[in-house]
C-alpha cells in the first residue's frame, strides 16, 4: 500500500465495495475464514508488533486502561481469530427481506437488506477493533476503511497487511480493506469528509474523538458513545446478587465502556447493602467515591463530587450515592447517564418492569451485569461498536446494523394513472 494520497485508498474502497456487494453468502465465509486461519498463522508477528506498541505507549504514559485494550496476547488473537469464525458462520443479512407486498394494481414490492457499500472508523488503542469492523464489514457485503491512531500503528498495521494478504489468497479483492493509518490527521480528516465515497463512519473511543468526528463529519456518522453506566440496588435486592453483580460489572474488565461506573442504592437497604459491596470491592483493590451517606456506613472512602457522578472512570474506581427512591434513581440516571447500558437489582417485579420502561438507554437490564452489553455475548460474534443514539442503530452494533435497504419493484407494464 504505497499511495500517496487517502483519497486514493477511499476511491479504491468504493470501486472495491461493488465487488463485496456482489459477493455469495459462501464466498464471504470462505473469505473470512482465510482471515481466521492468517491470524493464527501469524499469530507470533501479530504480538512482537503490539509488543512495540505497548511499549511505546508505556513510554508516552498513556494509562493502564488504554494499555489493556491495547493489548494483544496469545490469548486475545486466538479470540479474534474465533471471532471471525463466529462472524462467517452468522446468517448472511444481505438480501433478506425485511417486508413487502403488492400494490392494488398488481405491482409486487419487497424491501431488502444491502450492503451500505464503504464502512469508515476511527478508532483508537483498540487493535481488536480492526479485524472485528473488517470482518462484519466483509460478512455484510461492506468494503471498510480503518484509521486506528498512533497508539496501535504497529498492530494495525499488520493486522491489515494478514487480512489484505488473506482475502488475495481467498480470490478477493484485497482493495476491500483500506487503512488511512500512515496519513495520520490527513487520514482521519479524509475519512470524515469523504462524503460520496464513505457511506456511513463509526467512531470509537474517548469522548473527545467520538464529539471530534461527530460535528466535523460531512458523512453520516452512528455515534457509538461513551459509558457512564449505573447500576441501581433497591430494598429487596439479594445480598448475593447485589455484591456478585456490582463487582463483576466493576472489576472484571474496569477499562471497557460497559463496567459499571456509578451504584445507585436506595435508602431502606443501604445499611445491609453499602457495606457489603464496598467492602467486596475495595477487597478487590476499588477506590469507593460516596457520597455522605455512603462515608456515614464505611471507611476509606473519598468524597464524591459532582464530577464523579458524570465521569467514565475506565478504571478501578466507582461512585457510590445514596437516594431515597427509585424516582430519585431514575432522575439520577436521566441527569448523568450517557444512553449505554443500566442495571437494576431486585426482586420486586413492579419495580423491575418500571426499570425497563422508563429508563431510555441503549440496553437496560434487570438482574445481571453490564458487562454483557456486547456484540459478542450478543450472539453478533463482534460488534463495530455499541450506539448510544436512535438513528439508525442503538445498542451492539452487528450485521444487520451495516446494512440498508433498497425497495424492488417488479411489474407487468402498469403505468400511473
């Protein structure tokens, strides 16, 4: 890939995206799994690249969250390599018939699902990124464009040279996947202003990148947003539940958009409950930001300020608030929440399904942790991203959401009267 220009990398994508689009269910899978097999063929190159980037990112300080998603060990390529697999074995979407019928003067109408044609992200620290959008990208009939920043440029890069490399050999236009990586801004900026040559982008990281790409795109733009996710506990609450759930959704992976960042405990079961899930998570090494209530029922706790009920923390630390009433929960999550994911822990099912009606987030949840919003624990084998708007997707984004629909018309020489 030695063009001098990004624009030459979007108009090779779009000319590419004609001949995915024409691509077989079988022909698609075949081509996936070449993906899958290079990966693991090339497994050791993959980590001595990210092993470059990880230590290069230590050097600049970037922080121990971004360092993980940055991270490609043995174990993480052989789940991308699943990944794909899980992806070409998935139920083609292209050419499904959504609806359809025909018209009192006989003409048969049908809507189907299409590629969208081009598919841009902009990503950053987040290598896995690359081959999850490629290969829902190429399942959907899509070609996709990547500018995955200078944190992974390493991994990037050789992710895509395996994935180019591997549809060639699967008799595919390698032109399908396209990297604007070694343009730097100049690619990022073509890629938002690639209007006529990209059909959708999908930003994917900090709050700042997301806010970036969505007011200077002229391309239509699925914000995917960040994760400012609460967790409710009311008086009937179990105490098992209650500490298992908040602490998986804190500690299992503290640095991705759907840990759990703020608990919201009703009043009445605070004295049973504050202690037994700070104390759970502060065992597990959780700085506890509370409120006045909260420091009233433990120790070690630092004040909770109004930044903290607002911030993604992508880290070990949690806020903690006191509140008398579920009213005053949902009132809470409508002021900070971001639209992600939300959870609430009862057994009062009055209170449950007044959970799931009035809170007006991506995913909401009853019972169990946030960190199943998810494009994989979906059932989507990967994800591109999980939108946190209305338009044209909300929630884990996967086949289905990266393509359209055209309408087919199909007569018998009717003419309109």
């Amino acid at each position: 890939m030695t063009d001098q220009t990004p624009q030459v990398r979007l108009e090779r994508a779009k000319e590419a995206s004609r001949a995915t689009a024409a691509l077989t269910s079988d022909d698609k899978a075949r081509a996936l799994e070449a993906i899958a097999v290079a990966l693991e063929e090339n497994a050791s190159a993959v980590i001595e690249a990210n092993g470059r980037d990880i230590a290069r990112g230590q050097a600049d300080g970037i922080g121990d969250s971004l360092i993980d998603r940055l991270r490609l060990d043995e174990k993480r390529v052989a789940a991308l390599s699943s990944a794909v697999r899980e992806v070409a074995a998935l139920p083609d979407p292209v050419g499904r018939v959504v609806g359809g019928h025909r018209m009192p003067n006989g003409v048969a109408l049908e809507q189907v699902r299409v590629p969208f044609g081009v598919v841009g992200a902009i990503y950053e620290a987040r290598p896995n990124v690359t081959v999850d959008i490629a290969s829902l990208a190429l399942r959907s009939g899509n070609a996709v464009v990547l500018r995955g920043g200078s944190a992974a440029r390493d991994s990037n890069t050789i992710l895509v040279q395996i994935m180019r490399d591997a549809l060639q050999s699967a008799g595919v236009t390698p032109e399908a996947v396209q990297t604007v990586d070694d343009f730097g801004r100049e690619g990022a900026k073509a890629l938002m202003h690639g209007r006529g040559f990209v059909d959708v982008l999908v930003p994917r990281g900090s709050a700042g990148l997301i806010e970036t790409v969505v007011t200077e795109s002229t391309v239509p733009v699925i914000e995917t947003g960040a994760g400012n996710v609460h967790i409710v506990l009311d008086e009937t609450a179990p105490d098992d539940w209650a500490t298992d759930i908040v602490v998986n959704a804190k500690v299992q992976r503290p640095s991705v958009c759907n840990a759990v960042e703020t608990v919201l405990v009703l009043r009445q079961a605070a004295p049973r409950l504050v202690p037994l899930i700070t104390s759970a998570l502060q065992s597990e090494g959780v700085a506890i930001h509370g409120d006045d209530m909260v420091a009233g029922l433990v120790t070690n706790v630092i004040p909770a300020t109004e930044e903290d009920w607002a911030t993604e923390y992508l880290s070990l630390d949690i806020a903690i608030k006191v509140v008398d009433t579920l009213d005053d929960a949902l009132d809470h999550i409508r002021r900070y929440s971001t639209g992600h994911t939300e959870s609430i822990i009862t057994t009062d099912t009055r209170n449950a399904e007044r959970f799931l009606a009035e809170v007006d987030s991506a995913v909401v949840m009853v019972n169990t942790s946030t960190r199943f919003t998810d494009g994989a624990e979906f059932g989507f084998g990967a994800e591109v991203g999980i939108s946190t708007q209305k338009l044209h997707a909300r929630g884990p984004m996967g086949l289905s959401e990266l393509t359209s629909t055209k309408w087919l018309a199909r007569g018998a020489g009717q003419t309109r009267g």
